[in-house]
C-alpha cells in the first residue's frame, strides 16, 4: 500500500509543481519541460522506492504503482493539451449556474461571447500549444495538432459520439 500511496504523492506533487512552475513562468506551454518535471518526479519515485523503502528490484508492487504514477501524469499531460477550462461549453454552464433560477435564454447566451474569444482567442491557443503554425495570416496545422485530432476522432469514434454530442 505504501507504494500506491507514494505514486498518488508524487503524481499530486507533479501537478502542484507544474502549477507553481506556470505561476512563476518557468513552464509556460512548453510541453517538454513538462515532461522533463514528469521524468524528474518519476525518478525521484524510484530512488525513494528502491533506496528507502525496498531493495527488492523484483518486487512487483513498486512497479505496478509506478506504473500507476506514469498513468495518472499521462491522463494529466493529455489534459493540459486537449481540455479548455475557458471554453464556450464551460462559459455557458457559469452562466446558468449565475442565474437564480438556473435558465438562460439562446440570447443570452449568444451574447456572453465575442469573435475574438470564440476564434481569435482558440486560434492563438492552438499556435502556443504547438498544435498550428501561423504563416502570412493562414493557419497550418503541425504534426502534434494532427496526431491529438486523430487520437481524439478515434476516442469520440470508440464511444460512438458525433461531433457536439
């Protein structure tokens, strides 16, 4: 158990550093220095497991929990570059949830949001995070933005879901 336990401290450790390194600006949408944090976090699991708590390298357990740690980031990792917080989705429902009556019109809702939050915004959003490029006002997408496009179809083709549903 107290494998376990260490991999779920040091994935909540990952994210709290990830988020003091952003609040810093020392990690801003530079995936591979989030990975690097990913690799040293997970290293110092090892040498705590291996050097502290047991000297058994055969022992199963602090692999499978590791494996769990590598799990857990990796969820987060995938997070971070495919979910917006900001979204319009999200804009909506803290809309409603505003609301005493918990209703908002069509109307409504077409006025919480602008051009340049619904295009303008995801557009510079996509181009930091590595998935566009922007060459002389046109927008190409980059192998990191196709290869997240295609693992999202293929996970939305696996549910069954369309897109919007």
């Amino acid at each position: 158990m107290i494998y376990f336990v260490l991999a779920f401290f040091c994935f909540a450790f990952f994210i709290l550093a990830h988020a003091l390194l952003y609040r810093i600006k020392i990690i801003q949408f530079e995936t591979w220095k989030l990975i690097l944090l990913f690799i040293l976090i997970g290293l110092f699991y090892l040498f705590v497991v291996f050097r502290l708590v047991s000297s058994d390298f055969e022992f199963r357990l602090p692999w499978s929990s590791f494996v769990c740690y590598i799990l857990f980031s990796v969820w987060y990792l995938g997070e971070l570059t495919t979910v917006q917080y900001s979204s319009p989705s999200m804009k909506i429902l803290r809309a409603l949830m505003s609301k005493p009556d918990r209703k908002i019109t069509a109307d409504q809702v077409s006025l919480l949001f602008t051009d340049e939050e619904l295009i303008f915004d995801r557009l510079k959003d996509l181009v930091l995070n590595g998935h566009i490029i922007e060459e002389g006002g046109q927008y190409r997408i980059l192998p990191r933005g196709r290869l997240i496009m295609s693992l999202f179809n293929a996970y939305r083709a696996l549910l069954g879901r369309k897109l919007g549903g």
